[in-house]
C-alpha cells in the first residue's frame, strides 16, 4: 500500500479511458482518472454524443387528450 492510499481505498475503471482510477476523496476528478478524461466525458454531454432516448409519439396521432382520442 502507498502512502497515498487507504485501507478503504477503491479502485474502479474510468469512464472514458478504461484505466485504473481511486475513488475516494484524494482524487478531484472521481470517476475519472485524470482532468482530461473528465474533459472528454463533458465534451461528449456538451455536444450532445450522448443522450437520454426520447419517445414521442407519432405526429399522426393525437397524444394525452382523451376527448381527441375517440
């Protein structure tokens, strides 16, 4: 064990890169490993790579007013 590390510290894979990354307190930028793996993970949000799935109805049919829908 390093002097850095705990007995509580954990060890996990970070998000963007797949390396070994602390998380625990001591590491500012938990899940990532680096602040350039957090960088790249914002990038991704702020150009929209990911995204949370939309479902919308189709436009031919009338949604959520049930007097329209008979």
């Amino acid at each position: 064990m390093s002097v850095n590390e705990s007995p509580t510290t954990r060890w996990v894979p970070c998000p963007t890169c797949g390396g070994d990354s602390v998380f625990n307190a001591s590491n500012a930028y938990r899940p990532f490993c680096s602040p350039r793996c957090k960088g790249v993970d914002l990038g991704a949000w702020a150009s929209e790579s990911f995204r949370v799935p939309e479902d919308n109805p189709p436009d031919s049919e009338n949604f959520g007013d049930p007097k329209l829908m008979q």
